[in-house]
C-alpha cells in the first residue's frame, strides 16, 4: 500500500463485542499484514448501514454473507452452515478465507509455510469450529458446562461494565475491543506456532527412524517429541535415543498404549537403581551413567554409550 492508496476499511458492529468478531478480526489482521487501526487500516465499529457499505470487508453485521464481496454475516435467514449442519459464526466464515492466509504469515517467520494447509484446517476443527458453536449457541456441552477460562469467556471479559464511562458515546469498547483482539492474536500465534512444532518433530522422528540401523531404536539428535509420531505410524520402537539439557544421552522406553506407565521392554531388571561405577560394571558400558528404579528411563554420557545401552536391553 502506497501513500496515494486509500485505507482499507473494515467494518464490524459496535457496542458489546464477542469472541467470533474479535477473532475474525484478528485473523484479518495478520492474513492482510495490519497492524494498527488509523496507521494501515481503518476500523469501523458500526451499525450504520450507510457505513457499512463504504467498508471493504465487512463481518458479524449487515445481514449479508457473499465472500465474493467481503460481505460476512450470519445473523440474516439462510447464513451458511457447515458441511454437518453446525451454524457459522463469523469466526468460521472469515476462516475460511484468510485462515490459511494468516497461518502463512505467522510460519513465514520461521520458514515453515509447508505447514500453512494443514495446520488452517486443524485449528478451524479444533479452534474455529467451537468459536461457531459458542456463539451460536449449539456448544455440545451447554451453556452451564462452559469452559469459564475460554478464550470465548475471557475475551467477553474485556467488555466495559455498564458503569464504565468507556461504555458509552460513539467509541464505546473501541479501546477494550483492541486489547481483546491482541490477547486473541498472541493465542493464536502461540497455538500455529505449537502445531507448526508438532509437525517439524513428526517429520524430522519419521526421518531419523527411516535413517536408523535398528527399527526397534530411534536415536534423535534433538529432544523432541516422538511417542504420539511412533503411535500414529505404528513404528516398532522399543527404545528412543537422545540427548538431554544436561550433556547426557537418555534411553526412553516406549509404552505399549497412549498414557500407560507400562512399557514395551523395560530396562533390565538387573539394572534397576544402579548408578555410575556399580552400572559400568553391570552393563560393560564405560560411561553408563544411570537406570532409573522403575526402568523406564537410562542414560549415559555419549550417544554411543546411549545407544549400546538400548542395544544390551534387547539382548538381555
């Protein structure tokens, strides 16, 4: 956008806000690369039809939806609904737009827009799809079940109270309206950022399992997590390899379900407890360092020794 160029104009309405308009329009803001209202954009907290129609996105007023125009409603009769029947908010409606949008401009800082697909689709499931069903009032837990820390309930929470002077006049919970807006861009970022790292570690655990000599042990050059990656592709791991903040090289177990304390093959019991010389001398491994009482967990100082620890396990 050039100084010659007019400001876009965004519009939604005014008075007490929700978390559908607030999150949409967070999402418009990093899909569009906006950052300030008055600076590179303008802001229209409005129910002016006369106002409205000057704006070039419009969403939660108007009774229109038609994406062709930038129009997002869904208060008027036939709002669209998603493919099961579950009413849009306009949370769900501008998603489905710029979701993937504003997910590539967060992975572009780090590289990661390979992502951008299907992290938009599973934070519209995750995310959005409640958004839609809070505000429209079909929450399949029901509004006494409500999560009272949600981000529907906390953004709801920066709304004036009625005795507020910054309730009232034509800029009524402007300000508020934008302090909600930066606290749902800073949980999104987070949430895009949290995925973005669940994906990397899948790919980068199925890359170092394809490259490893032994199918039954992972080795990783970076902590990471694994278990959830080996369980989605049913690996055949006994034990993961890595290294941990304190220069050792640890030897997980591998569970033989989700959540169980149990594990596939345990650490020897013979080793059990042992630390340092007594371990050394049980295993003939010469940096053994430690085997948890339970034999879930081992280490040693290098990654070879780490490695023949996992290797002897099996044998034994």
């Amino acid at each position: 956008m050039t100084r010659d160029q007019p400001l876009p104009v965004l519009a939604t309405h005014g008075g007490k806000f929700h978390c559908d308009e607030v999150f949409a329009y967070a999402v418009l803001c990093l899909a569009l690369g906006l950052s300030e209202p008055g600076r590179d954009h303008i802001l229209l907290r409005t129910r002016k039809p006369g106002l409205i129609d000057t704006a070039d996105i419009v969403w939660d007023v108007g009774f229109v939806f038609d994406a062709a125009s930038s129009r997002f409603d869904h208060h008027q009769r036939g709002a669209p609904l998603r493919a099961d029947a579950t009413p849009f908010s306009s949370a769900g409606l501008i998603w489905q737009v710029y979701g993937e949008g504003a997910v590539a401009a967060v992975l572009r800082e780090s590289g990661s827009e390979a992502f951008a697909a299907a992290i938009a689709a599973e934070l519209d499931e995750t995310v959005v799809r409640k958004i839609d069903e809070i505000d429209n009032g079909v929450s399949a837990a029901g509004p006494a079940q409500r999560d009272t820390l949600g981000m529907a309930t906390l953004v709801g929470d920066f709304n004036p109270s009625w005795d507020d002077p910054a309730a009232a006049g034509p800029t009524a919970g402007d300000a508020a309206f934008q302090e909600a807006a930066a606290l749902v861009s800073g949980i999104l970022r987070r949430r895009i950022d949290g995925l973005r790292a669940r994906l990397a570690a899948e790919a980068n655990v199925l890359a170092a399992y394809k490259a490893g000599e032994d199918p039954r042990i992972l080795v990783l050059d970076r902590g990471m997590p694994w278990k959830n990656v080996a369980f989605s592709h049913d690996l055949p791991i006994l034990f993961t390899v890595s290294p941990a903040s304190n220069g050792n090289w640890m030897v997980d177990t591998m569970p033989p379900e989700p959540g169980s304390f149990e594990q596939r093959l345990p650490l020897p019991e013979a080793w059990a407890g042992l630390q340092e010389a007594a371990l050394v001398a049980k295993t003939g491994i010469a940096d053994a360092v430690f085997v948890h009482l339970r034999r879930f967990v081992g280490a040693a100082k290098s990654r070879a020794g780490a490695v023949e620890l996992a290797r002897k396990a099996m044998e034994l």
